[in-house]
C-alpha cells in the first residue's frame, strides 16, 4: 500500500509540471495556464484526413457537419440551417446557414461543402452506403441528388467523416494540412499526435462560450488519466478503468458521470478461417462466454451482459423477443464434438492435424479491452480452445480484415456513430463486409434487408426488416457480442454544465461554465 502511495505522489508531483510539445523545428509549446480547460482522453491523432480522425476536431466543436443531433436522436440544423426532400425521395437541398465563416475569414461557400461531400464518398467512409447520382453547388444551397429514396441522408451527413474545411486545409495534392474549419472554436496549437489546442472563434455566430480556451491531449494510460483528474490536472477525462472509476466515485476530486451509449464490445470472427467457417464453431465460442461474470468482475456492471449484438440503447434494432446469449459451456463442447474436434493430450481440441489454437488481437485504447480479453481466453482455454493475446494498435484489426490475417478480433464498435444506427449497419454489413464488421462472411437476408430499408418508411415493415438483420446476425454469429458499453467522465468539481454524448459527437464545451 506504501509504494501505491508513493508511486501516486511522484505520478501527481510529475503532472504538476508544465506540459511540453513540438510543433515545428525546436519550438517549445508550454501548457496555457487556467482557464484553459484541459481534456484527455486515450484516442491520438493519428491524421488530420476527416475520413480517418477527423472525430476529435469534431468532439472539440472545431468543425461542423451540415447536420447536428439533439440529445434525443432528432436531426437539426448544423452548418445546414435547414433542408427538404423532393415528393420522389429523390433530391435533398440543405440550405447553408446565411453568413457561416471558416475560421480564415473566409465565407463557407457551396462549392466548399460539395468539395468536403465528394471527399467523403470514399469507400472508407460512411457516406459511400448512400445511393449518390451527384452533389450540386446552389446559391446558398447544396442539392444531394439520389438514385433511390435513402432517407438516413441527413443522419450520414452528421458524420464526422463529411465535416466541411476551408479550401486552404488542404495542399497542392489535396491531402488535410491544416484544420480549418467553422466551428465555435478554431485550432491554435497542433501537435499530432498527442496535443492540439483551441481558442474561442470570435466570428461564431452563437454566443461566446464561457470556456474560451482548451486542449485535447492523448494519454495512453487509464490510471494515468484517473490521476490528471484526480490531480486538477485534466477538467475532463475520458476513457477510465472500472478500477479507477470506483475509486473516484468514492472520493470527493471529481464528479463521474456516465451514461449507457449504442456501442458493444465484441469479437470479430474471421468466418473463411478453416477453425471459424463453420457456424457451429462461432456458436460453441459464443456458448463458453460467461458474459454475466465479465461484466460483473470487470465493469462492475452485470446489467452489461450482452444479451445480443445490438444494445437497449438503439431502439428498432435492440429486439426485445430474442432470447439472450446464454452461458453454457456443455452445449458448446457439444457443438464443437459436432464439429469433429476431440481432446487431445493436453486437452486442447484438435480436428485432425490442426488444434483449435487462435490468436485474439485487441488494443488498449479502451483498457478494459485486453482485461476483458484475458478472460476470454480463460473461458475458452475450459472448452479446449487455446487463444493467444496479443495487444497492439487499434489499426491491427482492420489491417488484418484487409490482409486476410486476422483470425479474431476484440474491440468496442460504436453503432451510434451516426443517430441513426443504419449508417454504421450498413457499412459493417456490406457484402464485402467492413473494417470493424464481420470479416469475409455475408448473407443474402441481411443484404435484402439493408437494400430496402432506406426507402421504406418508418413502420411495421421497416420494424420487420430491422428485425430480419438482427435474428440473422443472432443466429450465425459472425460476431460474438460479450458486453455492452457505459461511457464514463471525470470532471472537475469547478465545472458547471457537464454532460456526455451519448453519440459521442461532442464534449460540449460550449455548454460548460466555470463555477465562481
């Protein structure tokens, strides 16, 4: 206990100290003192390119996409300040907010968001799921032509991957050199991948917030980042431990907020493995999760048991009727004997000459993610299934959907990334699967069902289609749900107006107040 205390004390003298950044060739940056409101958080900033990171200048309301969301899930205006649909579904025009300016002075044009839209179409992202005959520059106005009804338009335009940058963010070559965009803050320090900082934008259109200066700084470890806060070294904390979450809940330093989020913690399965392409396979997996245990031992939580893919939190695709993943590791060696797999010597499973050995690749962005993993592995090392860990960067899984390399992947998908829960749906569903999706594994009723939910209107039908997505996903399991997500904030006590996302689009900095 004296060395915890010890270490602590040196973690928080260590902290005190200014904070140090390069930008350029030897110039030192030093951490502004107060106000500046400090935010931290696990995720870096691997890349300036919006289809790539651009969502922490979006969380610290450095740009804007044409639509925003309320805290309800309803769409409303962004950097669009209004915008209609054709009777045929077949043409949308978002009218730009009259007087809206780049944080160069320069006036957000039509033709600027056509630019941000046509780069957004990329296959990497989310707007390539809308059916796109072309995107027109209007005066005043940019108009979104269709070749079917899609009606999740405007929830795929709240995207961080279509945020809109002036013209001179971007090079000779076109590549993001710099953020400049139209939000109530404009960047003045950029240090990837660890720091970047923001001041309030005099030429906003809203009123002034009352926090007029902060930054966002990568931390790569949770304890870490619990004794910032801890420490009045950090106004808001992002990404705690469960551990660390308890302690702070006991003391008095910070007030923890948290609110359940659409984002489930799963395990993507490489489903033309020879091991994993047999669905009986993926169901004994599923089987030998103890997903009540996990959520209860290591997220304190037992009510974030994963049930099924899709979580409480995303009403129209949570389905209610299915029956909860179960717990029962004598059906799932059942199923594996079906399989052909028996013991050998050591116990390990083993179907002919190949033993069902698997490597499980994660990352520590989440740290609950390689704990969580670790117990994975020991509940399917009790069904014969030997797993080996191995904890990386959160680029290893989708380099390894794309080289064909990986053979199970533990990671948190968050299907709210956009308000509407189809845009991340469809893109992890694809026929070609996606990135944080099922890995080369695709069914014909889960494809119908995607192709004419767009063009049917909310109802029994669309109720149905939802459904055909979810029990199919239930019953193949090219995923394997373990628990669903609470979001979790320190803050200072000196804060007023704190809250979460629960899309995680924003910090809301511009609601925060500093406490006399």
């Amino acid at each position: 206990m004296g060395n915890i205390g010890k270490r602590r004390r040196l973690l928080k003298a260590a902290l005190a100290a200014p904070i140090v950044s390069t930008v350029g060739a030897g110039k030192a940056v030093f951490a502004q003192p107060r106000p500046t409101l400090r935010v931290i958080g696990p995720w870096e900033l691997s890349s300036l390119d919006p289809l790539r990171n651009g969502y922490l200048f979006s969380r610290m309301q450095v740009t804007e996409t044409l639509v925003d969301y309320a805290p309800a899930g309803v769409p409303v205006p962004g950097l669009a300040a209004g915008w209609q649909m054709s009777p045929d579904g077949l043409q949308w025009r978002f009218a730009l907010r009259p007087g809206a300016r780049f944080h160069d002075g320069t006036p957000v044009m039509a033709a600027d968001v056509v630019a941000a839209l046509g780069r957004a179409r990329h296959a990497a992202g989310v707007l390539a799921a809308a059916p796109i005959a072309g995107i027109d520059a209007e005066t005043g106005a940019v108009s979104i032509r269709l070749t079917r009804p899609f009606a999740p338009l405007p929830a795929l335009l709240s995207h961080s991957s279509t945020q809109v940058l002036a013209p001179a963010s971007l090079g000779a070559d076109g590549t993001v050199r710099a953020i400049i965009g139209s939000g109530p803050y404009r960047v003045t320090e950029l240090a990837p991948p660890q720091h970047f900082a923001v001041e309030a934008f005099d030429g906003w259109h809203g009123a002034r917030p009352a926090v007029t200066r902060a930054e966002y700084l990568s931390v790569g470890r949770a304890e870490m980042r619990a004794l910032m806060a801890e420490a009045g070294q950090a106004q808001l904390a992002y990404g705690l431990d469960p551990g660390s979450i308890a302690r702070l809940q006991r003391g008095r330093a910070v007030a923890v907020h948290a609110v359940t989020v659409p984002r489930t913690t799963l395990l993507k399965l490489n489903a033309s493995h020879p091991l994993l392409a047999d669905v009986r396979v993926r169901r004994a997996l599923a089987l030998a999760l103890d997903r009540r245990g996990i959520a209860s031992a290591i997220l304190r939580d037992p009510s974030l048991a994963a049930g099924q893919l899709f979580p409480p939190a995303l009403p129209g695709w949570h389905d209610p009727r299915l029956p909860a993943l179960a717990y029962d590791p004598a059906a799932a060696c059942g199923l594996l004997a079906e399989a052909g797999f028996r013991p050998d010597a050591d116990g390990v499973l083993q179907r002919g000459p190949d033993r069902l050995a698997l490597t499980l690749r994660t990352f520590p962005d989440r740290p609950e993610l390689p704990v969580i993993a670790a117990a994975i592995q020991e509940q399917w090392r009790q069904v014969g299934v030997t797993v080996r860990v191995a904890v990386g960067n959160s680029s290893d899984i989708p380099f390894g959907h794309r080289d064909g390399t990986l053979e199970v992947g533990l990671l948190a998908r968050n299907f709210g990334v956009v308000p509407d829960a189809f845009g991340a749906v469809a893109q992890d569903f694809a026929v070609q699967g996606g990135d944080w999706g099922p890995m080369r594994w695709s069914s014909p009723a889960v494809t119908a069902a995607l192709a004419a939910l767009p063009s049917t209107p909310e109802g029994p039908r669309a109720e149905a289609l939802r459904r055909q997505v979810a029990d199919t996903l239930h019953d193949a399991m090219p995923l394997i749900p373990v628990v669903w997500y609470r979001q979790t904030l320190a803050a200072s006590p000196r804060l007023a107006g704190v809250s979460i996302d629960p899309f995680e689009r924003s910090y809301r900095l511009t609601q925060l107040q500093w406490k006399t």
